[in-house]
C-alpha cells in the first residue's frame, strides 16, 4: 500500500514553534506557557509519538525523587506533557486523529486526540476542535511544527 502525498508529507520529526489558544478574547499562550520545546514524531507504519516541556521548568531540589516534594511533582507534571499510539489522516476532513495507547496523563490512552491540520511548505499547524474551558469561553489550541528531518 502506497501513501498518498499528505501521508508522506506528515512522515518525520517536527519541532514545536509555536503554541498558542485562540478565544474570543484574544490570544493566549498555550499548553505550557510562553516558551515550550516540543517534538512530534509520525512513522510510515502509522506510529506517532508527542512531547512537549515549557522551557522555564525549575530542577527538583534534590537529585533524589524520592526526596522532592509534592508540590515540586505537581509542578513537574504540569510543565510537561507526553504521548504516544498510533495515527490516521484523512485528507478530505484536513484531521489526524492520535489513537493514544501512552501518556502522561491517565485518561488519555484509549482515548482519541482530533487535530486539523495544516501543511505549509515545512510547516504542519495542528490545531483542536473548539473546546470549552472552566471559564465557559471556548478556545481552539494551535500547535505549529516545523520540520526537523
């Protein structure tokens, strides 16, 4: 089975330019602050896998983890974010569904993660479907990669 030219294009190792949510209100950063590393990864066998980190994470305050506090956790888990399963495109709808077998966060795996997507040039923007969040505004979150190889 041959991939079609979408397929082919999405195939490699992207880096995170830029993270953002759009609202009614404005523009906001997002997920992780204003400064975030991130690498996404897509397979011609149809294998993804995502991270992303905010850039000003503050170290542990001892090389043991066993000796770092609870509120350093919550922090640490709240500045990075991972998963990983398997992917399908579908040109038509402009979306990429993530079938998430792996993650950081719990509930995620089994669960699917809707992106529509955007190639330009060396550049994929993945982007959610509307969401709501707690303040009752709706927001979509853009990620923009560029490729790395």
């Amino acid at each position: 089975m041959t991939q079609s030219s979408v397929a082919a294009r999405f195939v490699g190792t992207w880096q995170l330019l830029e993270s953002y949510s759009e609202r009614a209100s404005g523009r906001a950063p997002f997920p992780l602050g204003t400064k975030v590393l991130g690498r996404i990864n897509y397979d011609a066998a149809g294998n993804m896998a995502a991270q992303l980190m905010g850039n000003d994470r503050q170290p542990f305050s001892s090389r043991d983890p066993r000796e770092v506090s609870d509120r350093e956790y919550r922090e640490a888990f709240q500045t990075y974010t991972a998963y990983f399963g398997t992917y399908e495109i579908n040109e038509a709808e402009g979306s990429v569904v993530h079938h998430v077998l792996g993650a950081t966060v719990p509930n995620w795996p089994g669960n699917d993660q809707l992106r529509f997507f955007e190639l330009k040039d060396d550049l994929l923007i993945l982007r959610t479907p509307p969401m709501r969040g707690n303040d009752g505004e709706k927001s979509v979150h853009t990620l923009v990669w560029q490729k790395v190889i």
